[in-house]
C-alpha cells in the first residue's frame, strides 16, 4: 500500500485520469462516462507503476556461497578466454600473466624486467614471452596462450 502513495506512482495516475476525464467530456460523452474512466485510467497507471521495475527487484540477489577451498577460477575464466575473433581477452592474458609473474619469481626473474628478458626467453621460449607482453591492440591468440601456458607448466616441472 505505501507504494501506491509515493508521488512516483500516484502523481502520474491522477495527472492521467483527469487527461483522461476531460478528454472524454469535451468530446461529448456524459460526465458519468468521463469520471468512470477517469478512474480506469488513473487505476491503470497506477498499477502499471507500483510493480517493480529492474531498479526494485521483488526479492534480494544472492551471493553465491563458496565453501572453502571451493573456488570458481576455472569457470570464470572459461568464459574470459577467446573474443569472437579467436583472440585472447585480456581478462584471460591478466590472469595468466600473475601465474607467470609468481612461477619466474620462484626462480628470481621478474616478468617486467628488461635485464631478465634472456633469461625468461630461454626459459620459456620467444613465442611465450611475446604473449606474456602482448598489449591490447594485439591480443594473442589461444593457441599462442595455451603454447605460453605449456612452456609455464614446464618451469613448474623443472622447480
């Protein structure tokens, strides 16, 4: 009941069904007639109104509930991975490059630095670093991200 009275849904019906009221008497109907569907107009409005929208939904959003240790990486990740192109999107690039970051920092390289770049190349291999420091205006392809993720899953082995 108090969402019928807020000025949101009550100014708008009673502005439509005078409209509405006038309207149908100046073009001749009795004054009956014209305050009848005042009021369906009005009562229509209003209705129309006071059901809520987008903005109010009817009942909370939940949160999902993780339990521990339970995580969603891979799900989320899933869908990050490839554009329409077949590119890589650079939510998908940002994460594999925080597992490249902590597995070279393992062994004391730091991905950004220029003095380690040989040494990551060797490491990892050329193609593998050009997709590590890919930028936005040339995403690598998944075939280039899943190379980069074998030759990580190698300097995993060897540690």
């Amino acid at each position: 009941m108090r969402a019928l009275v807020r000025a949101r849904v009550l100014g708008p019906a009673v502005a439509v069904g005078v409209i509405v009221g006038v309207a149908v008497w100046f073009f001749g109907a009795s004054p009956w007639w014209a305050v009848a569907l005042a009021l369906v107009g009005a009562a229509a409005i209003a209705l129309w109104r006071a059901m809520p929208g987008l903005e109010e939904p009817i009942w909370p959003k939940r949160e999902p509930e993780t339990g521990p240790g339970a995580r969603d990486d891979v799900h989320v990740l899933g869908w990050a991975v490839a554009d329409l192109r077949g590119h890589v999107q650079l939510r998908a690039l940002d994460r594999v490059r925080a597992v490249a970051r902590d597995r070279l920092a393992q062994r004391g390289l730091d991905l950004d630095a220029e003095s380690d770049r040989a040494a990551i190349e060797s490491l990892l291999g050329t193609r593998a670093y050009r997709t590590l420091h890919s930028n936005v205006s040339s995403m690598p392809s998944q075939s280039a991200l899943l190379a980069c993720l074998d030759a990580l899953d190698r300097v995993k082995e060897l540690a």
